[in-house]
C-alpha cells in the first residue's frame, strides 16, 4: 500500500504539475481556481485521483463552484462551525 508524502506546491503550479504518480490534492483555503488548474483538477480527477478541498475566509466560493461544479457532491456554501459561533459569544 502506497504512504502518503506532502508535496507542496503553489497553486499556480498546480495546473502543469506532472499528476500521474499523485494520490490526492489537498487545497485549503485557496481562494479560487484559476481556468487551467480547474481544467487540470478536472481531468486528474476524471482519471481516478483524489480530491480534498477545505475551504476558508479566502475562499471564493461562487468561482469554485462554477469552475469545478462537476466534481462537486453539492455547491460549496457558507456554514457556521462551532469555532465561529463560540467567538462571538
């Protein structure tokens, strides 16, 4: 069974990086999906990789959901966690 190895990369580079030998991507709180990475998340996915977004305060959640609703079990939205709802108590 393969280990999981963190590669990080920039988002930028994302869109040509070489996928083949990768597992999974993992984006956190990346503000948007420029066209060629959406194109390229697209077509690794569709080829069997995996996919992991965590969305944050940068995340701009209207371009995601246009550039990768394919891939998307249901539009990304907003919602409130336990973190953000003690903090204004």
């Amino acid at each position: 069974m393969p280990t999981l190895q963190p590669v990080p990369a920039e988002v930028a580079a994302l869109a040509v990086a070489r996928t083949r030998d990768l597992l999974v991507f993992v984006l956190a709180n990346v503000a948007e999906p420029s066209a060629p990475l959406a194109a390229a998340l697209l077509r690794y996915v569709q080829r069997g990789g995996g996919l992991f977004l965590s969305v944050g305060s940068r995340v701009n959640l209207p371009m995601w959901n246009e550039r990768l609703g394919p891939l998307l079990p249901q539009p990304l939205s907003v919602s409130c966690t336990s973190a953000r709802n003690s903090a204004s108590q």
